[in-house]
C-alpha cells in the first residue's frame, strides 16, 4: 500500500514537473529558423528541446539495432553471443526439467520412463556425470544390465565418477557372484575412497570369504581409523580374524605360528569361544597346563560351551572318572545354575556311575527349560537307575520332538552351522554366528507328542514273549557320553 502511494506521488510529480518545464520553455522568446531547399522552417526553443530528445533516441534505436545486427551475424558464425546464451540457457533449462522427471521417475520405480526421460537429458545438457549416472541407475532398475554396465564404464573415463563406476560394475558382479572380479573391484574403489564405509564392508566381507584374512585385518583396521567400527567392535573381529588365521596355519603344519596366532586372537578377545580353546590347546601342546586352565575358566565364565569342556579335558586326558568331576567342579563353580554347567556335571556324574548326582545336577531343568539334550541324559540317568524300559523310552520320546540346545546360528539369516566360523556359509555374513537356542518350528505335527508315550506304551503291552532286548538307545548314549575319559561327546550328539 504504501509502495503504491509513493508510485503514484512520483508521477504525479513528474508529469508536473514536465508541465512545468514546457510552460517554461514556451515563455522563453526567440527560436531557429532552418531553410531547407528555399523553404524556411521556423522551430521554438520547445520544439528544439523535442526535437533533441527524438534525435536522441533515434540514435540509440540505431546502435541497438546494428548491435543486435552484429550479434545475429556472430551467432551464425558460431560465436558466443546473447542470443546463443538464451538459446543455451533455454536448453539447460528443458534438460534439467528432464533430469528432474527421470530422477521422479527413478524414485518412484518407472525405470523406463527415468531411462527415457535421461535420454532426454542428455541431448540438452553437456553433463555425462549426471546423464550417465541417472542412466545408469534406470537401466538396473529396468533390468538392461547390460546397458547398465556399459553406462558404468563411461564413468570410469571421468576422474570425478570413476568412483561411482567402480562401485555400479563392483554390484553387478557381486549380484553375479563373480567374487573374483568383485574382489579386483572393491580394492580398486577402497584405493579410490578408503574411508568409504560400504566399500570396507564389502572388501572386508569378500577378504573373509576367501581367506585372506591378512588382507581383511587390514582393512578392519582401515574401519578404526577412519571411525566407522567402534574399537571394541574392532578387538572382536580382529580376535575372529585371527583365530582363522591360526586354523589356516594349523592346516599347513606350523605348530608354532599356529600357538602364536590362536594365543594371539584369545588376547584379542578372550570370551571368543573358538579363540579361547585353540589358545588352549596350544598351550596344553607346549605343556603349559596352567596357563591352559586359565584361559579355559575365563572363557567359561563368560560364556560356558562344550567345546571349552572338550578343551579342559584334554588338558588331563589320562585321568579317571572321579579326578576328572572333581577338578570340573572348579571349572563351574562360578556358572553351577547356567544349564549348560549343570549338563555338563549329570554327563561327568554318569560317567562316574553316579546317577543320584547327576540327577540332583540336573535339577528341575528336564521341566523348565527341556531340551533335547537334557531330556536325553535324564533317559541316562534312568536307564542307570535302574528304571524300566518304558519310563527311559517316555524320556527318549519327549526328547525327539523338544527344542534344540544352543548351536552356531547366524544372526543375519538364521542358518544354523555345524561348526563355527568366520563367515556364515548361507549369507554370507561376517561375525554373524553367535551361541543361541534355534529359533522353534512353527510347523509340528499336530499329535506328535502326545502319541509318542503312548505307542511306546502300546510296543511294550504287545510284548508276549520274553525274548531277549536289543541294546535300548539310553544304553549307547550311557556308554557314548564320554569317551576316552574326556566328555567329548554331548548328550545331544551322542543321541
């Protein structure tokens, strides 16, 4: 409102003042006279002072019109001119229009259109980086690999997206599983971007999957200097890292290297339980048994394992029964209400022949948490007992339908592995197995359980004849539950 005003004063001021300068001028006496071809024309100061004007801006209609001249010749030569830069400009504006559609287009799934709408692009703009890339990502998501990978490799000829080329054809080939190449790829895009945090997972995930864990090891540490992996992270996977490295050196024959290396990786990591018992049995090959039972005992008491148990025992492999469940009891005296001690002690107690122990080990664990092996070696304890054939086959029939005891299981897929490892053998992942329960079925058949005692119930009605038994299943898993006097079997794998 106020801008409007102050317009309208300034030209109401103006035409006054233009008003009173003509009433000026028209009082002014005197004039010119100009004779052109015999003919005299007499002129005003007022009229001069128009005249000038007019003559004035002729001329500056003039040099705008041979300026305007001269441009349109340049521009046909090919030159720079104003008229090339709006004719540029207009171009510009239709191919970032464009590159604006094919980006819509990218995101909302349309990879055809986005490739079409890149076309575009690129006939009005002179920006392969962007054109290109745009292309690039439409034709993988409209399945033209092929046009995909050619895409990439024109960014590879300019130094500022040589990067994303790498990393575009380093995908193809990953989704190809030509881990090879895919290898070559993703050392060239770490050199390129080293602190880049998917291309160090990706090479440190394909270094573990090939072995090469000296490689891997370094670029883990290329995770901790650049911040991208917390340190404490870092000491884990660099203590897994080492201990498959041990089991490579173990498999070529170099006893030391192998000690130094597994030693090593349990510094690194000492509640790494792979770690731990191949410290272990290093030490035990160098004759350190004390250094061997302290490793174990801390391992254990972070997380107590059967192959810690297996890794203690060899630690005295000529001991009897008795000794060996004495000298256990140190081991879980810490961890002696975790289920996997109590297991551990009903299996050393059977072995020993005493089963009221190993009853009284395993508690109230057969109800609150059964498992097929706890269920299993209460069928031992039984069948030690004296028990029928009924009662230990009821204990054998609820265990082949309870869940399973803890197992190497990824984190990432959920895939169980018989041993563990560095990578998971089904997805890939690197650090992913953990020592965890296995997820339930949701598929049961729906009277199995049920059925079970009572068919075992029926087999042993139907029996007329007091022929002589087969060994029961209770009675292998009671003569397999250790073995060359080291608990080197559990009651789930001897079942």
């Amino acid at each position: 409102m106020l801008w409007s005003l102050t317009k309208i004063l300034l030209f109401v001021a103006a035409i006054t003042a233009a008003t009173f300068g003509a009433t000026m001028l028209m009082g002014v006496e005197g004039g010119a006279v100009v004779d052109i071809g015999g003919r005299a024309y007499s002129f005003s100061v007022l009229d001069m002072v128009i005249g000038a004007i007019v003559l004035v801006a002729v001329i500056w209609l003039l040099f705008k019109l041979v300026g305007l001249l001269v441009a349109v010749f340049k521009f046909l030569n090919g030159d720079e001119t104003a008229i090339s830069r709006y004719f540029a400009r207009n171009r510009e504006r239709r191919g970032f229009e464009a590159l604006s559609e094919g980006m819509m287009a990218l995101a909302s799934g349309d990879g055809r259109l986005a490739m079409a709408k890149a076309t575009r692009a690129d006939r009005y703009l002179n920006r392969p980086d962007l054109t290109n890339l745009l292309t690039a990502q439409a034709a993988e998501m409209a399945g033209d690999k092929r046009m995909a990978e050619l895409t990439y490799r024109k960014l590879l000829e300019d130094e500022r997206t040589r990067f994303v080329g790498v990393r575009g054809i380093l995908k193809q080939k990953l989704d190809e599983g030509d881990t090879e190449t895919a290898m070559a790829l993703a050392k060239k895009a770490f050199a390129l971007k080293p602190r880049h945090e998917e291309t160090q997972d990706i090479l440190l995930r394909l270094q573990a999957g090939g072995g090469d864990w000296t490689g891997a090891r370094e670029t883990l540490a290329a995770k901790l200097k650049s911040g991208t992996l917390p340190r404490d992270v870092h000491k884990r996977r660099d203590a897994v890292l080492a201990v498959s490295q041990a089991r490579d050196v173990v498999d070529e024959g170099k006893s030391i290297e192998a000690r130094e290396a597994a030693i090593e990786a349990n510094r690194l990591s000492p509640d790494l339980v792979p770690a731990a018992v191949m410290a272990a049995r290093g030490y035990i090959d160098q004759g350190n048994k004390r250094a061997a039972t302290r490793i174990v005992k801390k391992a254990w008491a972070a997380q107590p394992h059967p192959d810690l148990a297996n890794a203690f025992a060899m630690i005295e492999p000529d001991e009897d029964a008795r000794a060996r469940l004495k000298r256990f009891q140190a081991l879980t005296k810490g961890t002696a209400s975790q289920p996997e001690s109590r297991m551990l002690m009903a299996e050393l107690n059977i072995a020993a022949e005493d089963f009221p122990a190993a009853r009284r080990a395993l508690g109230d664990l057969v109800e609150t948490d059964p498992t097929t092996r706890n269920l299993t070696i209460m069928a031992a304890v039984e069948r030690g007992e004296g028990a029928s054939d009924a009662v230990v086959r009821g204990w054998l029939a609820r265990a082949l339908t309870a869940p399973r005891a803890e197992q190497w299981i990824c984190d990432k897929c959920h895939n169980i592995e018989p041993v563990w490892g560095p990578v998971c053998g089904n997805c890939g992942g690197f650090d992913t197995l953990s020592w965890t329960r296995p997820p339930k079925s949701e598929v049961m058949a729906p009277t199995g359980v049920e059925m079970l005692p009572l068919i075992v119930g029926q087999v042993e009605d139907k029996r007329s004849d007091p022929e002589p038994e087969a060994p029961l299943e209770a009675e292998v898993i009671d003569a397999e539950i250790v073995t060359d006097g080291a608990p080197a079997k559990t009651a789930e794998e001897a079942k």
